[in-house]
C-alpha cells in the first residue's frame, strides 16, 4: 500500500513552540439567531406557568439536578405535569436538531475523514458512529474506486491519464483488488444508508510543489475534476469490469461538500463552480476557533480549528495529520510511546470543546484520516473522544450536511 502525501494547509501551524505561540486570542462570534427570539418568549411564558403550578421537588435523582460531567445520554425537561425527553436521533433530518430546552443551539460536533479507502476503518468508524448516535462525513477520493489495472479510467486536469499521487484502490498486500473493491463499497453503501454522509475529496491529490497542483487549477480544471469524481461514483462497477455488478446507493447529487486536496486551491475560484454544479457547502479553510460558519458566494465554508495543542505553546489544525507533524514530525514513533501521543491528542480535542460549550459554542469541527499514525494514536484519541461527548446532553454529533440543514433552517 502505497504511503500517499496527505492534507497538510499550506499554512499550517510551525512546528516550533516559538513560531507558533503569538496567535491572536479568539474572538467569537455569535450564533445564528433569526428565529430564536420566540423561543425566548416561549420560555418566559412557561417560566411563569411553572411558577402558577403547584411546586415540583427536584431530587438529585431527576434530569435537572443532573450535570455534565455524567455524560448522560439524553436532555430532559421535567415540569409539574409532564416530563419531555429530548435524545440524540440515531438518523437526524433536517429540522429535527433543534435547540436545546434552554433556547441555546446545541454544541454541534463534526467529525470527518479524508480518503476514505479503508474496509476495515470504515467498519470501526459506522460502528463509533451508531453506539453514539452519531453521523460523520467521509471525504471519500475518486480514485479509490479504480483499481490499479483500471487506473487511466480517470484523466486528472493538466496530467496524463492514469496518474494519481495517492494511487488507486489501497488494497492490502496479498488482497485481491476486485474483492476489495466490492468489500469497500459495501461500507460505504452501508455507512451511507445508516445516515453518515459521502462528501468529496476530488480525485488525484495534486498538491504543491508539484506542477499544475490544485492551487492553480482554473475554474474549467474543477469542473472536469467534478466531473469525473460523479463518473467514478457512477460507474464504478463498469469501470473495474466487476462481475456480478455492484454500485453505490448515491451518486453526484446526494453528495453537496467538499474539501479539497491539502486544503489547497483559491477558493474565490471553486467555490462558483461548487455552486455552479449544486455543492452547498466546502470544508477546507483554516480560521480561528469560537467562530460560526459563513456563506461565500453561495457556499457554506466549514473551516477547521487553529486550536491549542494541549501543554504547549504552539496552535495545531484541528487535524490528525497537523498533530502528527507537531508530536512526531510526521514520522511514526516507538510504540511505548503511543499513550503519550494518544493522551495529548485527547486533551487537545477535549481543550477544544470544553472551550466552545463554555462560550458561544461554535460548531467543533475535527478533520482525520483513514490511517494509523502513531501506532494509532490519532485513532484512539478521536474515539475516545466521540465517546465521551456525542451523548452528552445538548451536544449533537453530526455531518457537514447536518449542520447546512441546521443553518439553513435558521
């Protein structure tokens, strides 16, 4: 399996604590509020209903003695008459997030991962996923659906057919190439009916320095570069000769993001062309933490967290790869000091919320890879990570297309 370059933002991050330790503090921002005004009004009128109805005594027991720190899996709302309870949907739709009982907007948490070519980190992923009642985005690569022997299927902007710099289909050694392919896509097709989203992270990974890299492509490169990231999903059954066929349940207009290779390219540039072929949002740009998504030029932009890495003076993307670089450089280490890795990179991911459910609570956006680094160190902290806050009340573990319904409904 072929070690391909991963998503590294052009201005990621030093990896010295110097450099890095005069980041600008965070200024948040507001959350949307057109429409929350009512639920104010609500609150106040059942405020006083409350106080006109016989008493009701709160034991330690009930929902609203009940704190944070017990990670309890569901919101409740307890008055005189009836108690409502308001828990995670294990298939959120649109409308149905809400907000939480007090009238604030719950702390949105997004997890996703970049590749997506692995069976066996789709099968942990979906099963995270549903024991916390929870949906992730999955930036899945073209290429990964073409098989080696089928490679020049895909002919990337200003290069030659065939060529890719991740490769095709990563097939384990010894794996056949076909029954690999159909056992990917049946992760997919499963994570995807399970209400986890497929997003894009185009196809062939052209990345600076090297020449005619997504950072130069005009708007007509991104168009061919859509365009064949929609043939790949749909006929990726006739591309590979698969018999008997197989397909994926979702083709170009069910997918609505992006996120472009190495977080590279000018955005003034895609993002018309997202719009143009009916993407809603892109989740590769970098802005400061306790920030709420913007629009430009029609498109959601989902940026990933400069955030600090936790017992340092130094400020990471709020992605694996950039604590991969910081920790170790990029380069794996001994196994003995895999807890080591793994406990700063839970403190940072934990650093993160705990700030943004504390103030404005901003969308917490965390990017990864369907990798290994570190004897699993990225892995297992975002893991534990999920697990400990996707039930939490008032927290909601959604995708990227969860959260533009969310905003869009406001």
């Amino acid at each position: 399996m072929k070690l391909h370059r991963i998503d590294q933002n052009p201005t990621q991050p030093s990896t010295s604590e110097e450099a890095s330790s005069t980041m600008p503090p965070v200024t948040p921002n507001r959350p949307p509020t057109r429409g929350l005004w009512l639920l104010a009004v609500l609150a106040v009128l059942g405020l006083a209903c409350v106080l006109l109805a016989p008493s009701v005594v709160v034991g330690r027991d009930s929902p609203a003695a009940a704190t944070e720190s017990e990670a309890a899996t569901t919101d409740a709302v307890q008055t005189s008459a009836v108690t409502v309870t308001l828990q995670p949907p294990a298939v959120p739709e649109a409308g149905s997030i809400g907000v939480t009982p007090a009238g604030r907007p719950p702390q949105f948490v997004v997890l996703s991962f970049d590749g997506a070519g692995s069976v066996d980190l789709w099968q942990h992923w979906r099963e995270v996923a549903i024991r916390d009642h929870a949906h992730f985005t999955f930036f899945l690569s073209g290429v990964y659906l073409l098989t080696p022997a089928h490679a020049a299927t895909y002919h990337g902007p200003r290069h030659a057919a065939g060529v890719s710099d991740i490769g095709n289909l990563p097939t384990p050694i010894g794996d056949d190439p076909a029954v690999y392919l159909r056992d990917l896509l049946g992760q997919v097709a499963a994570g995807y009916r399970e209400g986890n989203e497929i997003a894009s992270h185009f196809n062939g990974h052209f990345c600076a320095p090297r020449p005619a890299s997504v950072g130069s492509w005009t708007a007509a490169d991104w168009a061919t570069e859509i365009d064949q990231f929609s043939a790949l999903l749909a006929n990726v059954s006739a591309d590979n000769a698969l018999t008997p066929p197989a397909a994926l349940p979702l083709g170009l207009p069910q997918v609505v993001g992006t996120r472009t290779p190495c977080l590279e390219g000018r955005f003034d540039t895609l993002y018309p062309v997202l719009a143009q072929h009916g993407f809603r949002y892109d989740a590769s740009q970098s802005a400061r933490e306790g920030l709420w998504p913007e629009r430009k030029d029609g498109i959601w932009s989902f940026p990933l967290a400069s955030v600090p890495l936790a017992g340092r003076k130094v400020h990471v993307l709020s992605m694996d790869y950039n604590l991969y670089v910081n920790q170790s450089r990029a380069r794996d280490v001994v196994p003995s000091k895999e807890p080591e890795i793994e406990a700063q990179a839970y403190a940072t991911f934990m650093g993160y919320f705990d700030r943004a459910y504390q103030s404005n609570r901003a969308p917490i956006s965390i990017g990864a890879h369907f990798t290994r680094w570190n004897d699993g160190a990225y892995q297992n902290a975002l893991t534990r990570f999920a697990d400990d806050v996707c039930r939490r009340p008032e927290v909601r573990c959604v995708s990227y297309r969860d959260l533009a319904d969310w905003l869009d409904a406001q």
